[in-house]
C-alpha cells in the first residue's frame, strides 16, 4: 500500500493509476516499484500498457480501418475487465 500510495494527484485518475500499476505489476513487488516510477513520471505509459494492451502492441498510431481498431479496442476492456472481476 505504501508503494501504491507514492502516487499522488488531485485527479479521479489516482485509482486508476493505482490500478494499472497493480495489473502490471502482476503481484511481483519489483515491478510495482518500477511500474510506480513509471506512473510517477507519465501516468498514461501505465494506465495504456494495462488497459490497451494490444492497441499499444499491434496499433497505436498505424492507419487501420476503424472497424479493426474498435475490435482491438473493445478486446483489450474485455481482458481489463476480466482481470478487474477475477
């Protein structure tokens, strides 16, 4: 919880920095630390690496047909959700 709570930010974005960072820390303390770092200097490094995984991955900012692009998106909530529910 301490690592956790090095995040600071007046923002409603905290708690899902704070997820984020947990998900790709994937329980392993290390990372945490090293996934807070990373929160710390841009919290949107983490917050894509967890939440849209495979848009960062096989997308980002490559010309594809929106049909493809809203796919990717829409399979990447289905996995956060499913990590969130687990």
């Amino acid at each position: 919880m301490a690592v956790l709570d090095e995040y600071q930010s007046e923002s409603s974005d905290r708690s899902r920095v704070q997820l984020a960072v947990l998900k790709l820390a994937a329980g392993n303390l290390q990372l945490l630390r090293r996934h807070m770092e990373i929160a710390k200097n841009d919290y949107r490094d983490v917050i894509t690496a967890a939440e849209y995984p495979r848009f960062s991955r096989e997308i980002g900012f490559s010309p594809v047909p929106d049909s493809l692009r809203q796919d990717v998106i829409d399979d990447d909530w289905r996995q956060y959700e499913h990590w969130l529910r687990r």
